[in-house]
C-alpha cells in the first residue's frame, strides 16, 4: 500500500525502508519473489552490514491525517 524509503540526515549511506502491506499474505509473497530472494542471499557482497529489520502493527487507519 506503501513504500517509502529515508536516508538518515546524520548517517549518510544508513538507509531506512518503510512498507505497509494489506495482509501478511501479500508481504509473504512479495518476500518470495525471485529478486528478493536472490538479493537475500547475496545481500552481503552489497551490504557493510547486515539488514535489522523490525515488523510493526500498524494501530491507526491506513490513510488517516490528523486535521
């Protein structure tokens, strides 16, 4: 549903993805794409160092702005 991507202002080169997905269904499926898993396996011979990721639950309504 979205997909935004930050770099850190005092960390440049640190990136920050940030994705929401209807259902885990659909995150799942996107993970096993071929790319994605290619990527994953070779992510280090990209990478200095290993990806942290962190799943979240999202608590407001998907497209909500406050007034």
């Amino acid at each position: 549903m979205e997909y935004h991507f930050h770099e850190d202002r005092d960390r440049p080169g640190v990136f920050v993805f940030y994705e929401a997905w209807r259902s885990q269904a659909d995150l799942d499926a996107h993970l096993d794409l071929p790319h994605l898993r290619d990527f994953r396996e070779r992510r280090m011979e990209f990478l200095e160092t290993d990806l942290e990721i962190s799943f979240l639950t999202m608590h407001s309504p998907y497209g909500h702005r406050p007034s």
